[in-house]
C-alpha cells in the first residue's frame, strides 16, 4: 500500500471516528501516532501536507480528550454535593420536575384490541335480557322512603351523624399516635354497621378529610391525616373483617 | 429472528420512529448508554429500547398515573444513591425521604419503585434500578453538561 493511500485512510478513520461517537477517547491516538512516525521518513514532500493534516487532527481530539477528562473530574467531584444540595434546597415540584427533565421513559402500549372488542360484544350480546315481570291489575309506582323502611330496605341511619362520631374517634386515636389503623375503627358487631363505617370513612376520605395508604411491609391500611392538603385513598378489601375482636 | 445484519433493521425502526417523537436506546450490560456504532460483540449483549425522544412535562407524567410526590420521591432516591457512588443502605436512604416526605407514603413509594425497576434492592442495600440507568439521564438531574446519548 503506498504512504499516500495510508495517510488518507488515517485521516479518513479519524473523521469517521470523531463523527460517530461523543467519547473522545474511542480514538487510539497513540496508535496513530506510533504509525505516523513509523511512515515519516518514507513521506515525500506533497505528502507532508496530509501528514500535517492529520497531526492537526490528533491536536484537536487530544484537546476534546483534556475537556473531557476536566468535565469529568468535575462530576466526581461536584455531583455528590450537587446530588445532596438539591435534595436539600428544592421543594417536591421542583425534585419532580429536576427529574422529568432528564427522562426518556420506556414507550409502553396499552390499549383495547379488536378481539377484546368483540369479546365483549359476545358477552354482552349473549346476556339473557331482564324483563321485569308485572303481575295482572298491578301498576308500576315509586316508593317513599317510609314504605322502603317498612320493607327494611332502607335504614333510618342517620350519615351525618355517623360522620361526626368517627371523625371524633379517629381524631381522638390521630393525636395520640398520628396514624389509625383502618380495622380499629372499620368494625362492628354486624356486617352493616362495618359496612357503614367503611362507607363513611370513603365518603370523609373522599373529601379530603384523611388519607387512606397502605403499609406493604406490615401488610396494614392506615388513615392519616393528608400531607400538605395531598390527600391519597386506596381501596381497602373488606373481605373477613366482619366482627370486632 | 432478525437475521445478521439486525443493526440495520434496528436503525431502520429508529428513523421510522423518529417523526413519531419516540427512539431506540441502545442499553450496555451495566446499563450505560451505547452507540451504534459500538462493537458488533459489546451490541451482542446490549438491549435496543423504544423511549420518549423528548422528556415528557409533568403534566404528561401526571396524566400517566405518576403523582407529584412520588416523581419527587424518584429524584430524591436517585440523587441520593448517585451521591453515594449507587448505592446506600435502606435505612439511610429511608430515611432521607422521611425527612422530606410523608412517612406512611415513603414506604409504599419505595416498594413501587422498586417492583417498577427505579431502584433495586441488593441485600440490605437499595441501588439504581435497570431502568433508571436506561430512562434517566444522570448528567442532567446533577446538572452537569455533557452530551446527550440519544
């Protein structure tokens, strides 16, 4: 191979190399200067010029080698304060938004197929329609909420009221220890006064009166008082908490 | 299967992605972020996923069911270990988050990230998730300018 054809391939590679990657480093530059020397004294005197050029080149990634090496000492050694200055100084909305900044989340797909689609206009389609049944010279009408009493549909609970005694309970339990476990006051004597209870505390939840969270390590749901006005409820399965203990 | 010259199909989808504001990440074995152009042996064990181009704002992290507390319980987890070279102790960084978040949360926070892949747990000690190390660019929550890897 003749110098002249090796010198542009070297330039060539160096290019090529700068271009592709942002890690300066990925060029061998001792390499290229080790065969540099080596063709040296075989170089003519129109070939020094492409010899120059690439030296040249060499001088710039070695200067990008020194940034580099100075942008990353920098990092070692500023990074962790950084990291815990603004642990320290930023408020929650601007941690959040520190980190939106600098992802790039994973693309997910969600979404409804043709075939559940379809699966689900099978199973509906395939629903035995409900007919109610009017027994001849009766006549359709609306019940008072007395007669649904009577009937013993309808209780005569009164919400408000409720409300109030578990709002003065849990408050009560809240001062002492800042947390209330859900089934010490999610319990009752019979299935309806736990369901009640649940009820009313959804519905206090709900209106941002407390925060209902899970604790997976002790396996337990906690009402809380709400941080900041933030409140958080999860669903709670009733499932086997029917009596008090 | 995608046949030896796989790279191609690989970039192929990359540019048929782009106009669509999503990319190919090429991902190393310890989770650093890699080039095409990479060695054909190092790409063998690396793995190639679709991400946001752009960073999403808040609101779209908020409309993907992410809460305000929790992103910010993410940023404070992973500045920390990021000061503490990746890794810290369960405890330590417990108690990092208690000092600036509510209590009861923090927990139930933290085990959802670690079941989301955010952070890992390695012994007693919690250290960055694999996909903190593909979704999150490190330079950037630090503050530090260099360049970009997408």
């Amino acid at each position: 191979m003749s110098v002249k054809i090796r010198l542009r391939e070297l330039l060539e590679e160096l290019a090529e190399t700068a271009r592709r990657t942002s890690d300066p480093f990925k060029i061998d530059v001792k390499r290229v200067l080790d065969e540099l020397a080596e063709i040296l004294p075989m170089l003519k005197y129109e070939e020094m010029v492409l010899d120059a050029e690439i030296l040249s080149r060499v001088v710039e990634i070695i200067k990008e080698q020194e940034d580099w090496v100075k942008n990353r000492s920098a990092m070692l050694v500023l990074g962790p304060f950084i990291a815990l200055l603004k642990i320290a100084s930023l408020s929650k909305q601007e941690l959040a938004k520190e980190l939106a900044e600098a992802w790039h989340p994973i693309v997910e797909l969600e979404q409804i197929t043709w075939i559940d689609v379809f699966r689900a206009l099978n199973y509906l389609s395939a629903r035995r329609k409900f007919a109610l049944e009017i027994p001849e010279g009766k006549r359709v009408g609306v019940a008072s909420s007395s007669e649904l009493g009577e009937l013993g549909l309808l209780s005569e609970l009164d919400l408000e009221e409720e409300a109030k005694k578990l709002e003065k309970e849990i408050a009560e339990k809240l001062a002492e220890k800042g947390a209330v476990e859900y089934f010490e006051v999610v319990r009752g004597e019979s299935l309806s006064e736990v369901f009640v209870k649940a009820y009313v505390i959804s519905y206090l939840a709900t209106a941002g009166k407390y925060s209902i969270v899970y604790d997976p390590l002790r396996e337990k749901y906690y009402i809380v008082k709400p941080s900041n006005g933030d409140y958080h409820t999860v669903v709670v399965p009733l499932r086997g908490v029917l009596h008090s203990g | 299967m995608l046949g030896e010259d796989y790279l191609e199909v690989v970039k192929a989808l990359k540019n048929a992605l782009e106009p669509f504001g999503l990319t190919v990440k090429v991902v190393g074995e310890n989770g650093e972020a890699l080039s095409f152009d990479e060695d054909k042996a190092v790409l063998r064990k690396a793995l190639f996923v679709v991400v946001l181009k752009e960073p999403p704002t808040l609101q779209e992290l908020k409309t993907s069911g992410w809460r305000i507390d929790d992103i910010a319980m993410l940023s404070v987890s992973l500045l920390y270990l990021l000061s503490r070279g990746g890794k810290a102790s369960r405890k330590e960084l417990l108690d990092i988050l208690y000092s600036k978040f509510g209590k009861w949360r923090v927990n139930y926070v933290v085990e959802r990230l670690i079941k989301l892949g955010y952070l890992e747990e390695e012994d007693e000690n919690i250290v960055i998730g694999w996909r903190s190390k593909i979704e999150i660019d490190f330079n950037k929550i630090l503050g530090i300018q260099t360049g970009s890897s997408l």
